[in-house]
C-alpha cells in the first residue's frame, strides 16, 4: 500500500523525499519507506498537510492505493 495522491502531488510540486524528511527530521529512507509500504502517524500527516498541501482534504491526500 502507499499514497498515490501524496506521491503524485510531491512530484507536481517538486517536493523531494529528502526536503520532506528534513522538514519532519527523519532519514530520508524512513520517509521512502512510509510513502510507499509504511504509514504517517497523524502528527506527520498533520504537518505534511500544513506545510506542503493546505489546499488539499487530508483524508484525500493520504488515502491509501494499492502497490
């Protein structure tokens, strides 16, 4: 499972995995790893949301697809 709206919507905008794991303070790796098997605690998520997309529904922009 993963987030095909959160992943599709960093690449519009140019965010990297790597700005996104310095914003948060996690290695890079934890933040790949949580976008593509893992899972955002709500916090996270919550911070995504505001930094990066505030003009996005939250539950949409981390609904989870299918690998």
């Amino acid at each position: 499972m993963s987030y095909p709206t959160l992943i599709g919507e960093m690449a519009k905008k140019k965010i990297t995995i790597e700005s996104m794991a310095q914003f948060l303070g996690l290695h890079r790796n934890t933040v790949s790893h949580k976008l593509n098997e893992g899972t955002f605690c709500v916090e996270e998520a919550l911070e995504i949301h505001e930094k990066f997309f505030p003009e996005w529904d939250l539950g949409k922009l981390f609904e989870r697809g299918h690998k």
